[in-house]
C-alpha cells in the first residue's frame, strides 16, 4: 500500500479528497489501517473554520482501526484492534508532572491540531494505542474518546451510590456522562432543550427526563428534584451544554455542599455572585478532555453495548463525508453520533 487516500479540510467548508504516500512506521509507533471515525461538534467548528486550528488540516480524533505495522518492541502486534488517544502533551511540563497532561499548555490533540484520523493509515505512537474488547464492533470502539471525556467530568463529580445527579444537556458528552453515572450508581435527571435528546437519556439510564423551556427547573420540575433530594436538590450537576445560562441555573439548583462540573464548552460569560458559592459552599470544577481514561472507556461501552447502538444515528461511507458534515449541520435532522467507515474507500465517488 505505497498510496492511500485523506480527506483534508482546505478552507471554510471545503473538502479535498487527496491520494498521498502511506506513512512509514516511526520508532515507538505502530501504522494503524483507520476502520471508523466518529464526528462531534469540534469537527464541525472545525470544518467552519471556527476553531483554534490551522486549515488545512486531516480531521479526525475519534478513531478505531486495526494495526498493519506494530512497534517491535511494543506490546501489540499485527491485526490488533485499537483506539487511538488523540491527546499528545509535552509530558515534560510541572502540568504533566501533576498528573494533568489533558490540560498541558503545550497539547496537540490528533485531527484538531495536527493531521488526525480521516486517512486511511496513521502512525501512531505506540503508547497511545489500546485494545479494543473482541466482542466490540468498530463503531462502538470509536466512541472511547468522547466516553472518555465524560468518565473525566464524571470522575471530577465523584459520585457515590444513591446520589442524585443532574446532566443538563443531552448532547453525547451528557447522555454518556449520564450513562457513567447510572453505571457508578447514580440516580440521574437529565435535561435538555429537545424532547429527542431527553428519549434517549432515557435509553441511557435516566430515570427521570426534564424538557427545558424559558425557566429551568419550572415549578413542576421543581417538585420533581426536590421529591427525589428532600428539597436539597442534586448533590451533582453535570452541566453538558456550555451555555452560561446553563451554568446559572446549576448554581442556583445545586443542594447545599454540591459539586458541579463544567464539560460544556463556550467562550460566553456567565453572571454569578460570589456569594452564590459560598453561600452552599459549592464545589465549581473545570473538566477538559481525560486523563488516561480510554481504557476505562472502551470498558463502560463494552459492559453497555446497548447504549452504543442507541447513540450512533448515521453512518456514511469516507467518501460521503461532506454529506455527514452537512447532515451534522442540519438542526433539523436528529442526530446522535455520525460514524464515518474510512477502510475500503480507496476511490472518491
């Protein structure tokens, strides 16, 4: 294989489909032939040209593949199925050396910052790499990355059998937080904006499923939260949406001592008295990309196949990826997770 092919973003919405050398292995690193890519919301900000990358760029950093050419002295060997951790930090920085390397200043994340996973071979450093259960298809496989991102928000929330736990926002990072909390032992509530979304929270775990309007939680959502807490309210809220309104309403919603993590990403500014935190004495907690938690990941999708099917929507074939950008786009098509199958499209159509 001394060609293959890549879809790189040129510009504003524009894609180029382009036959290039196949890579050859570098020392430390395993060449991984790409099986499945699934896309998130970064790829389509990236697909804008609305995100801090340089275009062009190969996008991709939700990926499962199968390895061709294996690092010799690594611990995997030809025909491995693998995930790929996109996360590549400094691991030199005092961040890094705090056990934090998901948010060293100097991070590069694979098909966000640097040519990731819509190609149909990379070189991946071995240490990156994890093995996907055999019973586990290769969609599924691909969703470790955002399930890992949301085993790190659930991790940071630390929650404890019987709690009660809000998730607002049922996009994937929240119906997977909301399966990682059910599976922790977690009562949870989930909330969002779409009827859709708050179906399949269910199919995920919650228990109880809020459709969000001009106020949140309305009276009867109200009653609902403080039936389940003894009028406390959730001891964790997951707030999955980045909108700072959003944020607001957790910290008036959080019970006394609670602790609330940040997943959802926006460059807005939310209003919050500082007396709102100490107030209950709330714990406010940041929560980007995962520490290590691929594993984990692939694990919790491995015990709750079901969930997998149920978040991922469409799927298309590599060459039909503009199309699975634009249906991403379109707010009036429901979708979960979009899958993009890169092995066997050796032509564009």
């Amino acid at each position: 294989m001394n060609t293959m092919l890549v879809a790189r973003t040129t510009a504003k919405q524009t894609l180029s489909f382009e036959k290039v050398a196949t890579p050859s292995r570098s020392p430390g690193h395993c060449l991984v032939r790409v099986a499945s890519v699934s896309l998130c919301g970064t790829d389509l900000h990236i697909f804008d040209d609305d995100y801090p990358s340089d275009l062009p760029i190969v996008q991709g950093h939700e990926i499962c593949g199968a390895v061709f050419e294996a690092d010799p002295d690594g611990n995997l060997v030809a025909g491995d199925r693998v995930v790929v951790d996109p996360l590549i930090a400094c691991g030199q920085c005092a961040v890094c050396r705090a056990g934090h390397a998901n948010v060293c200043p100097k991070l590069s994340v694979l098909g966000c910052y640097t040519d990731g996973g819509l190609a149909e071979v990379l070189n991946v450093p071995t240490p990156r790499l994890h093995r996907v259960p055999h019973e586990m298809d290769d969609d599924a496989a691909a969703l470790a990355e955002p399930t890992s991102i949301a085993l790190e928000a659930v991790t940071r929330a630390e929650p404890r059998a019987g709690d009660v736990a809000l998730v607002l926002g049922c996009g994937p990072i929240g119906l997977l937080s909301s399966l990682a909390l059910v599976d922790r032992g977690a009562t949870v509530v989930a909330a969002d904006i779409d009827e859709q979304r708050t179906a399949l929270a269910r199919r995920l775990g919650a228990t109880h499923t809020f459709v969000v309007g001009t106020t949140f939680p309305d009276p009867k959502q109200h009653e609902v939260l403080a039936a389940l807490t003894e009028g406390m309210g959730p001891r964790i809220i997951i707030e999955a949406t980045g909108a700072p309104t959003s944020l607001m309403n957790a910290i008036r919603t959080i019970a006394p001592a609670g602790r609330i993590v940040q997943v959802g990403i926006s460059t807005g500014s939310a209003t919050i008295a500082v007396k709102d935190l100490t107030d209950k004495e709330i714990e406010l907690h940041g929560s980007r990309n995962s520490r290590g938690l691929i594993p984990e990941a692939l694990s919790l999708l491995h015990r709750h196949p079901a969930a997998a099917s149920a978040l991922i929507t469409h799927r298309f074939a590599f060459t039909e990826l503009g199309e699975a950008l634009r249906t991403m786009a379109d707010h009036t098509v429901p979708t979960g997770k979009i899958v993009i199958h890169v092995s066997g499209s050796l032509e564009v159509s």
